[in-house]
C-alpha cells in the first residue's frame, strides 16, 4: 500500500453503517434495520414458534397537507409521529419509517389478536392528538395493519406482504381503522383485486350498462325523469353489485373513466326520451375533487348532443366534504353551466344543515332510511316533515328515495314531499325498457310513439 493509500477507520465505517440503517428526517431505523430485526426475531423463534408482531401505521390525509402547508410541515408532523411512537410503544417493541408517511412497529411481546387490537388503539389515539406547527394546529388520524408471526408469515417478506394487506384493508373501510390480517381478510382482498380487474375488462369492452328508475311527482304520478344507476354481470363473476364495484373503482383509481362512460352511454339513451325529462346522474367524491370534472362533463355532453339543462347531478355529503373548496368551484361551473346539483342521502349526515347553508344546492333527496319508516315511526314522519319546511323555505325541490308503498306515496304526499321514486313507481331496467315504461306512462311520449309506429 502506498503513502498516498489509507483505510477508513474502523468507526467511520461503524458511522456509515448506522447511517445506512437510519432514517435521516425522523433519526428512527428504515426499512433495513426493520428487516433485520424482523429476521433476528424469527430466526430466535424458528424453533419453538412463540409470536410476535408486526404493524404499519399509516397518515390518513398526510398528502393534502404536503400540498397545503409545504413540506418543512409535513416534515415536522412526521417528527413528532416519530417521537409519540417511540413514547408510546411497550420495551422492547421498535419503531421504523420506511416509506413517506408509513411507519412499522416491530412488538415481540405481542402474541395474539387481542393484545394485538389494543396497542393499535393506543396507537391511534395517539396518532390523532393535534399536531402543533407553530401558527396552528393540525388534526390528522391513522390507519393500521398488523401481521402475527408465523400465521401471517414465516418470514419478512410474507410478514410484511400480509400486513401491507391489512393496511390496505383497513384503508379501504375508511379512515383511522385497525385491520389484523387473517386468511379470510387475504381472501376478501384477493376478490377485491379480481373484481378490479374484470372490471377494467368490462369498462374497455363497453360491458358495463346504464339502467334508469323513474322519478315521478308525487301528486299525479307524472314522470319527470329518470335516474341513471350502474348495472354489470360479468360472464365469470355473475351480477357483482355497484355497492361492491363502484367504491372499488373510486378506491382504485378509475372511477373517472367508469363514470364518464356511464354518463355518455346514459346521455345517449335519453336522446330517445321527450325532451322536458331530466336525467339524474350521480358525481363521486373523486370527481369532486378533481378540477377537470367540469370540462369533462361537459365534453361528454356536447359530444352526444345533450342539453346540460336537463341533467342532475347527485352527490353526497361525504363526497363535498372530502376537499370542500374544490367541490364548492365544481358545483358553481357546473350549476353556470346549467347543470342542477342534487344532496343525495339528505339526514345521514353529520352536518347536513351547514352544507344547504355553504354550497348552492337545486333538490334534496330524502334517504330510504327516512321513507321506509315513515308508515311506523312518528319521529321519521317528522324528520320528513321538517325537511320538507326547511326546502320549501330555501327554495329546494324535494325527491324522497325508495318509496315501496302506496301507504308511503300517500304520506309523503299529505307531508307535501314534491317528488318521489322507489319500486312502488318502477325499479331500474335498461333503456329499452325504459322506452316501453315511457309509452305506457308517458301520455305525450306514447301519442307520439304511436303516431311514429
């Protein structure tokens, strides 16, 4: 070796090593020091199996507040993630970050479900005292996911694949939710990801249909229009239900191209109907917050050669105040437009006064929940009743949902609900059978079909 030649000093490369091994913004372990300690507990145990535990916590939300207040904020925030977990979790247990806003919490004491579900709790609660950044505070929740050596696996890779399933499970079912992985949570997942994708086939295919449910007055029974509700039987899976396969879309992605085909197909349709009918379609909460919703609507309108005046847009309550800013420009461009806005599920929400007060709304619709109970529940038929007054005063149209009965049409009626749908007016079929609804209901659509015949 030459004069000009030297070697690293033993603890220079002990520094490097720990560097490697470590998270730079947060000083806790990564994803290498939580294989290894993973590795290390499983090779110590692979002779008489005693469990332990693995969990991901994850921010609900953390990317709008990036976005929001920069991200030495957000930075700050995962700081103090970083200090409440290492606070809170038993001796013993280690805390790593690995990915952005995820964190794993390796708990060797932690043999079962049980004890498993109450160290998420505590986490969580945790995790959800405010954040302090100075000029102001930040409220976010968590999600967990947690996986038990050796019936979730019997290595890092399996344990940390099945407690990501987990994560992404409780992800799914909402924020701040503790999922403990199990065989039938792999196989929910596992029809999840197949549904997914026969629903993307069915979407390039044009598989995926539009059926139409009436919406009557309710003083004659007078069609006024219709709303549009997904529909698709898929050759391998049957009839999977758009409860199941709408939210999947939303969660994965592609619901924009779900809808937007929905909508020209149903847009299409109507052509065919008497031109004073309206069409009822409904926005999900990622539509209301993408700012090109409006222009693409739009577009898809044009493109068929439908009048935005005759469309109604229904969304939730949830869906405005999912990003409540940019649902609010959303539904002014498109009430600009011409298009009505409808607030779907009126009375499940949590503030559903608040939002007739903040946003410009054209028709209430009355949750099922409310009608159904409204022959046998007197607190019902005064919710009804009350809703009815309010819009009355506001200058809201009102349509109460799921109507079964003649008994319920009757009520609603004495109660002065305006309009109404539900099987009792006719159930959702497809659009040809809507045409032949039309020639039987429609006085002036039948003169005409008859005349056209």
């Amino acid at each position: 070796m030459g004069p000009a030649e030297s070697t690293v000093p033993p603890a220079s490369q002990n520094e490097l090593q720990a560097m490697a091994y470590t998270d730079q913004l947060t000083g806790l372990g990564n994803r290498y020091r939580l294989r290894d300690k993973i590795r290390s507990l499983a090779a110590e145990r692979a002779s008489d199996p005693a469990p332990f535990t693995v969990a991901l916590a994850n921010l609900d939300g953390f990317k709008p507040i990036n976005d929001l207040f920069g991200t030495m904020a957000g930075d700050e925030i995962l700081c103090q993630v970083a200090h409440r977990l290492k606070a809170c979790i038993p001796d013993g247990a280690t805390v790593t970050r690995h990915d952005g806003d995820e964190f794993a919490i390796i708990l060797p004491l932690v043999f079962e479900r049980v004890g498993a579900e109450r160290i998420g709790q505590m986490i969580k609660d945790v995790l959800s005292a405010p954040y302090d950044l100075g000029d102001r505070n930040v409220r976010l929740s968590a999600s967990l996911g947690f996986s038990i050596y050796p019936f979730a696996g019997a290595d890092f890779d399996e344990l940390m694949k099945s407690a990501e399933t987990a994560l992404y499970r409780s992800k799914r079912r909402g924020r701040g939710q503790i999922t403990i992985y199990s065989r039938e949570i792999a196989q929910e997942m596992k029809r999840a990801t197949q549904i997914e994708q026969a629903l993307r086939n069915a979407i390039i295919a044009d598989a995926v249909d539009v059926h139409f449910q009436p919406i009557v007055q309710l003083r004659d029974g007078r069609v006024v229009g219709f709303e549009a509700l997904a529909r698709w039987i898929d050759p391998d899976l049957g009839s999977v239900s758009p409860a199941v396969f709408v939210p999947l879309a939303e969660e994965r992605g592609f619901i924009d191209t779900l809808s937007e085909t929905l909508l020209r197909k149903a847009a299409e349709a109507t052509l065919a109907w008497p031109r004073e009918l309206f069409l009822s379609f409904n926005l999900s909460s990622a539509q209301l917050m993408d700012p090109c919703t409006t222009a693409n609507t739009l577009a898809i309108l044009n493109g068929v050669g439908f009048d935005p005046r005759r469309l109604e847009l229904e969304i939730t309550e949830t869906a405005v105040m999912t990003s409540a800013e940019t649902a609010s420009r959303i539904i002014s461009e498109l009430r600009a437009a011409g298009v009505r806005i409808s607030l779907d599920d009126f009375g499940t929400g949590q503030s559903s006064l608040g939002r007739l007060r903040d946003f410009a709304f054209d028709k209430v619709k009355i949750d099922r929940a409310f009608v159904s109970a409204i022959t046998k529940d007197r607190a019902s038929e005064h919710i009804i009743k009350a809703i009815v007054t309010m819009c009355d005063g506001l200058e809201l149209e009102v349509v109460a949902e799921g109507i079964e009965t003649a008994a319920e049409a009757e009520k609603l009626k004495a109660l002065g609900c305006g309009m109404g749908q539900g099987y009792y007016y006719g159930k959702p079929v497809d659009a040809a059978a809507t045409l032949r609804y039309l020639s039987n209901h429609y006085h002036e659509f039948a003169v005409v079909d008859r005349a056209s015949a």
